[in-house]
C-alpha cells in the first residue's frame, strides 16, 4: 500500500490544468486501490502521463482500461 499512500498525497497539492508525470519504476505491485487513487489525481489535472510501469502494473492500466483514456498517457 506504499504507492497508495504517495498518491493520495498529490491530491489536492495538483492544479486543474496542470500535466503530471507518475513515475512508477520502483512499483512492481499495484492494486485496484491505488489505482482508484491515481485516477482521482487523473481527474484533478488536465493530463497525466504513467512512465516505466513495468509488466504486472502495465497489465492492470491495461485491462482496466486506465491506459485507453483520453487524457492519460502511459509510457513504457
């Protein structure tokens, strides 16, 4: 729950209109949790962008649909 916890502290500390980059290279595990969590940072700002998600996290961005959204870019 580590990674939840330093997402819900760039709530509110986020700007609408601003552009955020998560970079989750040391985060071999995410759940449904913090995902929830990055999606309401998502919707604070006008774009986010996920960079070095690696394969288990990627996954999840991907078959929860995270990575289709328009306003969120997710690098490899």
């Amino acid at each position: 729950m580590a990674i939840k916890g330093e997402l819900e502290g760039l709530i509110g500390q986020v700007d609408a209109g601003d552009d955020l980059v998560v970079d989750l290279t040391d985060v071999e595990f995410m759940d449904l949790h913090a995902l929830h969590v990055l999606e309401r940072v998502a919707e604070q700002i006008s774009r986010l962008t996920v960079a070095n998600a690696s394969g288990k996290v990627r996954r999840l961005l991907d078959l929860t649909g995270f990575s289709s959204r328009p306003d969120i870019t997710v690098l490899p």
